[in-house]
C-alpha cells in the first residue's frame, strides 16, 4: 500500500492519471481533504463509494492518533504522545505565544545522536519518519485544539537532517500553497550539526530558520556531551553555519543549554563570543532541562545574566528563551519514555 499523504498535489494528479486513468480533479478533491487530515477515505464525502473503495485497497492514510494529551497548568501548552498506524509513539508540543500557536514537531522516533542531556537521545532509535507524519502531528493538533497553527518548529524528537529526504519533502508539502500552506518563515528546523546536510539545505534555498544546537564553546566540552562532535567538530560546523548565513542572508540561531558546571563558566562565554564572531546569528540560551539520568542541573540565573553580559559585550545578541510547559516536561522524548517503561506522568499537570 502506498502512502498516500506524502504526495504533492502534482504527483497525486500524476499517480491517479496512470493507475487509475482518472481527471486532475479527482486528485484535487482527494488532496483537499487530505490536507483537511480526514482518517479514511469514507470520510471524503464528495468521492464515490466504488472510488473510495478502489482508493482505500491501493494507498493509506497515515493518521496521528492521540494516545496522551497533557495541558500545562501554566500557561496552556499542550503536550501530545501520538501514536502511527504501526504502534509507534511520538511526541509534539503546541505553544501559544503572542503570535499565534507554534508547534513543535517530531522528526524520527528515537534518534540516534545520543546527546547526554536528551532524553529522546537516551532511548535510542527506532526510525525515520515519513513526510505524511509528520503532516499528521500538525493536523491532528488542529482539529483537537481547533485552532490553526502559524508556526513550526522541528525541534521535537529525532534529528531532522539525518531524515534529509523525507524532511525535505515535508518542508515543501506544509509549506505549498494547496497543502497547509505555512510559509517557510514561520519554520524552524533544528540540527546537532550534520554539516554535510547544512551544505546540502543551504541549496534548497528554503526561507526556514536554521537552529544550530551548540551548547559548548570548544571540542572538548562538545565532544562530552554531544558524540556528532566527533564526526564534525566544532571548527567545520562552524565554517558551515558562515557560508549557510552568508549564501542565505539568514540569520542562524545557535541554541545553547546552560549546564551548571559544564558550559556556563565566564570563561565559556568568552571563547564562544569570539567562535562566533561575524557569523550572522542569534544564540538562544536555555536552562538546561534535568532528565532522569544524566545528573546534569541548569545554570543560575545569575550564571545565565553573566554569559549573556558578556557576550552582549562581544556584540553577540543572546537571550534566555521563555519555557513554556515546564509541568508537563514540554522538551520532548520524556513522555515517551515514561509511557514505554509505562512508569509515572507528571501529576502536576492535568492529563486528558
Ligand atoms: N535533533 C535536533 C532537534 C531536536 S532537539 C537538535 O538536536 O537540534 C531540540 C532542541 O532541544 C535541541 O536544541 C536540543 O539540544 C535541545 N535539548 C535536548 N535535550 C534538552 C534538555 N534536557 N534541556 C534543554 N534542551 C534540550
Ligand atoms: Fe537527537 Fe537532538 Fe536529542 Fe541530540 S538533542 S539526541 S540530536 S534529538
């Protein structure tokens, strides 16, 4: 059976006049409840009963059912388990801030970079996800919330450029004028630093902000805590992130988790501010989340006035990013864990 959502429109047109010998606007009125994130084909109302039979035996309609959903009693953000057609789980998280409600996506289950401080890296890999699913977490979180989301975020579960091909494809599905039509500068795609891939991005042109997750100033502290830095050490990533802002004339965001006692010395701010210099870029800094396990506790928050001092100082703009969710464990792979071991939710937070 053949995925049916993760065709563009033109392909769908294409596939339908080859297989099936049937009108472009066939293909139109299939893909505009696709993009409407209907679960069947009995759902398209406007559809014969034999064509939607004849569809039904040949293609699937990859859905993201809701299998935990938690709201934060803070501030309203809403953290989804979700579960694919084949029993796996992921996590997305939808924030509401001033503009709008932005959602943080999954890309793979699992992932297989192994950073010490993440709790997706913690529980290994299982696969990539295909473009349709992660359509499917965008969908199903609207018709639930009944809202319309403006922003994405690939920030959630797994490394989206060691999916490349199937990211890819996505970013141009959501992104299209017929599908959910969200812009590309309202997406931000987040890396631990594949450089091959950001090579590679850079030449799809794609108007989408570039996250670049840093969280050390030098090789050694990198290395410790994030294992792609042996790959691709900080100096290539580095190079990389220059030639991807000065080809794109976009600003590239450098996300930095405040490790007490691992990254959040005076001295650690100063050798960024100077990795950094002249690359076009944000850094965004974030009290590092504690997960099970790693032992690992945030920065104070005169730590985190202190870097950003300095490297205001340097002329490197940072700032701490607001968290949202923090009862309902809003970074993602915690959930998943918990529900696989099938240990503790967090009671603090109202489970639906
Ligand atoms: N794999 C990609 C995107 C998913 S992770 C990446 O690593 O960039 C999304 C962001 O959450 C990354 O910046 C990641 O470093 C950060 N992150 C993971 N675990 C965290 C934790 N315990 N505390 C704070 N940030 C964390
Ligand atoms: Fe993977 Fe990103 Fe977690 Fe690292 S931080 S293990 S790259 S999801």
């Amino acid at each position: 059976m053949k995925d049916i959502k993760s065709y563009s429109l033109k392909e769908l047109e294409e596939e339908f006049k080859t297989e099936l010998s049937l009108p472009k606007f066939r293909a139109k009125q299939v893909y505009k409840w696709l993009t409407l994130g209907v679960n069947s084909f009995d759902d398209m109302t406007d559809i014969s009963k034999e064509l939607r039979n004849n569809l039904s035996k040949l293609y699937y309609i990859s859905v993201a059912t809701i299998e935990k959903k938690l709201i934060s009693v803070y501030d309203k953000t809403v953290k989804y388990l979700f579960k694919f057609n084949d029993g796996e789980f992921v996590e997305s998280v939808v924030m509401n801030y001033h503009h709008g409600y932005t959602i943080c996506i999954s890309t793979q289950v699992g992932c297989k970079m192994g950073c010490t401080f993440c709790a997706t890296g913690k529980s290994g890999f299982s696969r990539n996800l295909t473009p349709s699913e992660m359509l499917s977490q965008i969908q199903t979180s609207q018709k639930d919330l009944d809202i319309r989301i403006s922003n994405i975020v690939l920030m959630g579960m797994g490394e989206p450029l060691d999916n490349y091909d199937n990211v890819v494809k996505f970013l141009r599905l959501v992104s299209a004028d017929e599908g959910l039509n969200i812009g590309m500068r309202h997406i931000s795609l987040s890396t631990c630093g594949l450089v091959n891939r950001i090579y590679d991005l850079e030449k799809e042109n794609f108007q989408l902000t570039l996250s670049v997750s840093l969280h050390a100033p030098n090789n050694e502290i990198r290395s410790q805590t994030m294992p792609v830095n042996k790959r691709y050490p900080i100096e290539e990533l580095l190079k990389a992130c220059r030639h991807y802002a000065k080809a794109t004339g976009r600003r590239i965001s450098f996300e930095y988790a405040m490790i007490s006692g691992v990254n959040d010395s005076d001295e650690c701010a100063r050798e960024l501010a100077k990795r950094l210099k002249g690359i076009l870029c944000h850094v965004n800094l974030i009290p590092v989340n504690s997960v099970e396990g790693t032992g690992y506790i945030k920065s104070k928050i005169e730590r985190q006035k202190a870097f950003i001092n300095i490297l205001g100082k340097a002329g490197i703009t940072a700032t701490v990013r607001r968290t949202l969710g923090s009862d309902i464990n809003a970074s993602c792979g915690q959930l998943r864990r918990n529900t696989i071991s099938s240990t503790k939710t967090n009671h603090k937070a109202k489970e639906e």
